[in-house]
C-alpha cells in the first residue's frame, strides 16, 4: 500500500468548483437520476425524495447528509494479515483489472481460459504493487450462470489479498459475499472489518440499472464497501465539456452513495468517477488523453470536498491493440494525474488493451514498472545533512569524480531507482541477448514470476467449506434457471 505523501495539484478556481457544485446539484434536483429498481425507488421515497416511476429527484442537502455519514477511511482485511489495506486519507491502494473478454500473449489474441485467469492471479499475488484482487477474465469455458464460484474458490485459493468482488446481478455478489465470510470466520467478523470491495458503475448520463442496484444492495446490506464509479466518455455518454462531464460524474456518484447510506449508515464507500472522451470520428473510447488528464485532475480536487476516498482517474486505461509505445504513454498520461490529485482507489492499472477488450500478460509487466517508477517519483524529496553531502565534496574535491567516495559506497545499492523492465545494456550487449524489445522482456519476467509462483496456504477446512458451498449453488442455479451474470 503506497502512501502519497506529496502535496496534490490543484487546477481549479474556488469559483470553478462552486460553479461546478452548483450544477450537479442542479442535475440531482431539477432533471433526477433513474433508478431502475422498484425497491431502490421505494427507499427514496420512504426517505421523502421526490419519485416519479423511476426517475428520483433528490434534495442536494438531503445527498449530502447522507455522504457525511460515510467514513472518511476504513480498513479491509486480507486472508495475510500483513496485506490489510486501510482506503482513504493519503493511502493509495491499487486493484486489478476486471474481466475483459480477450487476453493477448504475444501474437495470440483470444478468449481466455481458467488456467489464463488463474496465471493472472497469481502475477497479481506476486507483485507487491497491487493491493486488491479480483475477477480478472471471463474464462469462456465456464457456464456462464456459475463461473462466479469458481473464479471466487480460484481467487481465494490462489491469493491472499484482500478482494474485488465479481460484479453483475444481485445474486453473483451475495456469492461473492458468502464465500468471502466463509474465508473470515463468518458474516459478522466481515462486517466488523471488510474484506471484499465492489465496484457499481451508473449508466451514464444519470441511471442505475437493475444489475448495478442488485449488487451496490447486497454489499450495502452486509456493511462490504462500494465504489460508485461513473465510467463517462464525453461526447458520448456526457456533453463534450469537461466540466459538463465533472458535474454528471459527481451527481451520479453522490446519488449512488446516497442510496448506500439510506440502506446502511456508516457503510464504507468510495466515491468514484472516471472521464476520458469519445473519438467523435470512429465513436471508439480515446484513452489516455489530454483531456482525461485534465479532467482526472480536476475531479481529485472538486471530490476531496466530500470526505471520502475516492477513485479517480483513467489508471492504466490505453486504446492500444499492442503492448507498444502507445500503451506505455498512454498508461502514463492516465496514471500521473491520479498520482497528482491524491486518488485513493486505482482500479483497471495493470494488463488493459484494447479500451479494456483485452488484458494482455506483456502490458501486465509494462504497467507494474510504470507504478513503481511513480511510486518512487512520489516519494518526499530528503534534504539534510547526509543528503546535502557536504562530507563527499570534501574528499572528492574539484575537478573529481563520485564513484568510489565512501558517500556512494555507503549507498550505491539502494539510492536509484533499479528498473524492472527497463533495459539499460549498451549495444553490444543489448545484441547478444537477441535485440529484445519491451513486450520480449516483459514476457520474460511474465513466465519467470509463474514458474517461482508459490500459492499462500489455505485452511482444508475452509477449503471444504468453499468447495461445498460451491457444489450447492451450482446445483440452486441450474435447477431455478437463476441469472447470476
């Protein structure tokens, strides 16, 4: 877990965030959020929110009471105790990706399969960098109505870390839920400190579906956090301007918290918005821009307003179909503005393709460098005596060189930055290795951190109990027909 203990950069004027305030107040109140759920909108009204259909109409005041009952941190647990995360205040906390449809290795482009899930697992377990775990890829070869449950038994078996539930309807997350209490001794031990996160994406512009409700009410019900997280392409799914854009997402987001918080005071969420804009030439998400970096920017500081965590930013996004330059800088423009603004969640970091068509194993390596560089970046610049070195001017003296003074030997092994994917070979020996470009090397320590990989011990009784638990629901949901993806 990464501390950002650097001042965060701020862009906006004390009247741009008022004006910017005013508007999403105005989205809430005067044009209202759909709530496609018969049983959210009863909530609301019971609440003494305005409800026509589906369509709320919120009090700006009233949301605001509400998202001030949200902590400003809180703590999840890991199955290794050493890996707990606290979300919140300077705390960076970085998840992995979520199920995207296609893995590429090399020049292989296809579904994945569960063995692919579970390779990408396991790089998540190794790294240090990531902090929470969840469902990485479909594999194609599950049915699709209970492959929940085995991504679920093979997340827990395979990784220690606290986790990132399934997503979907209402019933894929109470599995989620169950098979995570199991692991920690039980319902109420997890509601006493959480163990797995979801995340609730609106359908922008301002409406929640019935699969986004299911999932942010059983997660709400059992006190686990939930990321409300707008997923906004200007020009397509919000005006072109991105302090349209800024309103839109934060209306959403406080909407969504709101309906948290009336379902389960108290209950730790992430306030989360994430902008970028559309190609108004092809329609395709443009990842990595300028303008998903400015906004980025601007909506870590207008969110910071409302106390709570909050996940900003476009993270390790790239429309790139290769683990080439294009993916390396477009990662890079996605991820320093996070760093800037002091987000608190980084989700989709490591491994996105293709907009998030593909997790790609190359990208995975490329993308763990690019966190640990700014990691390092982001550290607190020492000035003192023994970094001044007064001592190594004088034994080197004018005209002199650093190398051998006792000032570096002293610190030579841990005082740069040491690459893990970078290549720093001069020519001669860069050519006796083969030429290997970045996705070569990045595929080299892919394959070496597999074939080290060692799984964290589970119990064999909760083992048992997952593995029982699992049977039984398989059984529930082929018998009802149950839509559980």
């Amino acid at each position: 877990m990464f501390v950002n203990q650097l001042p965060r950069y701020e862009i906006l004027s004390e009247q741009a965030l008022d004006a910017i305030d005013a508007t999403w107040r105005r989205l809430v109140s005067e044009i209202g959020v759909d709530f496609q759920d018969d049983g959210a909108c009863d909530i609301f009204a019971k609440a003494g929110q305005r409800v026509e259909g589906h369509r709320v109409r919120l009090d700006p005041e009233y949301v605001l009471e509400r998202v001030a009952q949200a902590p400003e941190t809180f703590d999840m647990q890991a199955r290794n105790a050493a890996r707990s995360i606290r979300v919140g205040g300077s705390n960076m906390v970085v998840a992995s990706f979520g199920g995207p449809p296609f893995i590429r290795r090399g020049d292989k482009r296809a579904e994945p399969s569960l063995a692919e899930s579970s390779d990408f697992v396991r790089l998540c377990q190794s790294f240090p960098e990531i902090d929470l775990v969840g469902r990485v890829l479909e594999p194609s070869e599950l049915p699709a109505e209970t492959r929940h449950l085995d991504l679920i038994s093979m997340l827990i078996s395979l990784c220690d870390k606290p986790l990132v539930g399934m997503g979907g309807w209402r019933t894929r997350s109470e599995d989620a839920i169950a098979m995570a209490s199991i692991v920690f001794g039980g319902e109420d031990r997890i509601r006493e400190k959480p163990a797995i996160i979801e995340a609730v994406n609106p359908n922008s512009p301002l409406r929640f579906d019935d699969r986004m409700i299911g999932t942010l009410l059983a997660f709400a019900e059992a006190r686990q956090p939930v990321l409300i997280s707008p997923w906004i392409l200007m020009g397509a799914s919000s005006p072109v301007t991105t302090a349209a854009a800024l309103a839109q997402g934060a209306a959403e987001s406080l909407a969504g918290i709101a309906l948290v918080q009336e379902v389960s005071p108290g209950c730790p969420v992430v306030f989360g918005t994430y902008i970028s804009n559309t190609d108004l030439r092809s329609g395709s998400p443009a990842l990595g821009t300028p303008e998903a970096m400015i906004a980025t920017l601007a909506a870590g500081q207008f969110a910071r307003r409302f106390r709570v965590p909050i996940r900003i930013g476009g993270d390790g996004h790239t429309g790139s179909q290769l683990p080439d330059a294009q993916a390396g800088y477009e990662a890079l423009m996605a991820m320093i503005p996070t760093f800037l603004a002091g987000g608190n969640f980084v989700v989709d970091t490591i491994g996105w393709l293709e907009s998030g068509l593909v997790s790609s194993f190359e990208k995975f390596a490329i993308d763990i460098e690019l966190l640990r560089m700014l990691e390092w970046t982001f550290r607190p610049l020492e000035v003192n005596e023994e970094t001044l070195a007064f001592d190594a001017f004088e034994e080197v003296g004018p005209g002199g060189h650093f190398f051998g003074c006792q000032h570096t030997l002293d610190r030579f092994r841990t005082c740069f930055y040491e690459p893990l994917l970078s290549s720093r070979d001069n020519l001669d020996r860069w050519t006796r290795k083969g030429n290997p470009d970045t996705a070569s090397r990045a595929n080299d320590i892919v394959t070496s951190t597999l074939e080290r990989f060692e799984p964290p011990p589970l119990d064999d009784s909760v083992r048992e109990e997952l593995d029982a638990y699992c049977e039984r629901r398989r059984r529930e949901i082929v018998a009802s027909g149950e839509i559980a993806y």
